[in-house]
C-alpha cells in the first residue's frame, strides 16, 4: 500500500486529491494538512511513502517543508512531490534543490497524477527530459555557485557517465543503451552514484550534476 499525505492550504485541492487515491485499491491517504509546519510534523508522524506538498502555503512554505523532511535521517524514505499551478517557476526550481523528487501541475489529468504517485513512490524522479532541459536553461541564464568535484572522486568513470546521462534526462532503459550495458547494471550504476553523492533521488543528481561541472549546459 502507498501512503501518502496531502499538504496543501486550499481544502478543495486536498479533497479532490483524496477523492482520486481513494479510488485506488494500493494507494491510501493517510492525512492532511494546511501549511508546511503541520505537513512536517504529519510526515514525522505517519512516515508516508509519498508528501504531495504545496509550493506556496502560510506558516511553512513548501520549499522550506521539503528542506527540512530532505534533511531528517528518519524520514529518509519519504517522497516529496511540490505542487504548483505554475508549472516550472522560480520556486519550482527551488523546491528541486531542497530536495524534492519532482513536481505536479494542479491541472494534471487524473490517470497521470495516479501514476506520478506510482512513480514517486519507487523513488523514481518526476523529470521527463523536457522539465530537465528548463533546469538546464535556468543553469545557462543564471548558474549557481557549486563545488566542482565535490564527491565526484568517488565514483568510477562509468558511474560518472551514468549521472552525466540522468542529468540529459535519460531513463535507465536509454543509459544502458547509450552505455551498451543491461538496465539492471545502468540502474546499479545510478544507484551507486545517488548512495556515494548522498542525492536522495534521480532529481538531485540532476541538480548536483550541474552545481559540480560534470555536465555543463552546452556541452554534447
């Protein structure tokens, strides 16, 4: 069963949300909340596999709320998804630094949003390859202060491909045919890579790819 906590300011959002999961036999709902403080301490409480989590709410923004369930050990296994009705906006892309593993446009049609949830809940990224290449644009006209290198020692050269590849928005099938290596062994790659640069998700090592140099907006 997927857990999931809804945290969002507007009850009818909430509501229309809990009316979807609710339909579904492996999905379950397991509280609400109406501002990132009380998402927080819900999710420290309940442990959800999945946090649908509002960008812009009173108390605790969503930005904030994902920082700090990013940075508690116990709640490690936890997915946050931001919410937005803005698509990729400012605090979008800020959200994805804190730590989120991906984000959902309120108009979202029913059938996508059950499977983002899906999604999210294997720990997989909601990032198709047109949300990374915004990330990308956001690099080429204002980049970030980053360490290069940082962490990258640790990883084999074919671990460094790998992150290269899910920073171009590959999935595992399209790196192990890049690499010409099965998609059990991109996958191992991927996760060795997210275990060694302590990236919680394929998101963040799309963030982190960028911030160290090892990809860089214009190269091939």
């Amino acid at each position: 069963m997927i857990r999931v906590l809804l945290v969002d300011d507007q009850p009818l959002v909430r509501s229309g949300f809990r009316a979807l999961l609710d339909l579904e036999d492996d999905i379950e709902a397991v509280a609400e909340a109406g501002d990132g403080a009380e998402g927080l301490a819900l999710a420290r409480e309940h442990l959800p596999d999945v946090v649908l989590l509002d960008i812009r709410m009173p108390v605790m923004d969503g930005i904030e709320a994902t920082r700090r369930i990013a940075a508690d050990p116990a709640l490690s296994r936890v997915h946050v998804v931001v919410l937005t009705n803005y698509g990729m906006d400012e605090y979008v892309f800020h959200a994805l630094r804190a730590g989120a593993a991906g984000f959902l446009v309120k108009d979202i049609v029913p059938d996508d949003f059950l499977h983002a949830v899906r999604v999210a809940a294997r720990g997989d990224a909601l990032l198709a390859p047109s949300i990374t290449r915004k990330l990308i644009d956001r690099y080429v006209t204002q980049p970030l202060p980053g360490d290069p290198g940082t962490g990258l020692e640790e990883l084999t050269n074919r671990e460094r491909e790998a992150v290269a590849l899910v920073a171009r928005g590959l999935s595992n099938d399209q790196i192990a045919a890049r690499m010409v290596i099965s998609s059990l062994t991109a996958k191992t790659h991927v996760n060795r890579a997210m275990t060694k640069l302590h990236a919680r998700d394929r998101a963040q090592l799309v963030v982190l790819a960028y911030e160290s140099g090892l990809v860089t907006p214009r190269s091939p």
